[in-house]
C-alpha cells in the first residue's frame, strides 16, 4: 500500500469540520497491532483517565504506548493533557 494511500484511510472527514479525524483503529492496523477485546474497548474509550487492574500479561504496558503513539503523531488532534502510568502489581498480592 503506497504512503499517501494508507494515510488517507487513517484519517477521515467530520461534519462539523474541514480537518480530517485521526483514525486511531487503521493506524494501529498499519503497525500491525491487533488489540484484542478489552485493549480494544480501552482504545475506544472517550474517558479522560482510564484505569486498568489486570493480570500479568494482559497486554497493559502495550496497550498504554500504543494509545500514546497517535498523541505523539498528531499533538494537535489529540488530547494529550493527561498522562498514562502502567504499574506492575504482580508483587502487590504477595505478602512477604
């Protein structure tokens, strides 16, 4: 697929504006990532902070840069006023 091709099905036109909208779901499918379900409804998600309690290798830290990567691609497009933090609490259950 040629660049210009594969940015124009990234990006489609709103009604209330001129400016194309980021398509975060084909830009995620042209890096060649594949969320599964609850990655997906995370990145659908249109909350200012999400939360995520999961197991080990649910796929967080993953999930967590891939949401980053279309704020730091198109700043202007995205609301990059909170930032994301992924804390590993496979030690939190243990008790010593």
């Amino acid at each position: 697929m040629s660049k210009a091709k594969a940015r124009s099905r990234r990006t489609t036109k709103t009604a209330t504006t001129s400016r194309p909208r980021f398509n975060k779901l084909a830009f995620f499918g042209d890096l060649g990532y594949e969320p599964h379900t609850g990655q997906l409804e995370v990145h659908q998600s249109d909350a200012p902070r999400r939360i995520l309690a999961c197991g080990v290798r649910w796929g967080k830290t993953k999930c967590a840069a891939m949401e980053g990567l279309p704020a730091v691609c198109l700043p202007q497009q995205c609301n990059i006023g909170a930032y994301s933090a992924v804390i590993d609490s496979s030690g939190m259950a243990h008790t010593p």
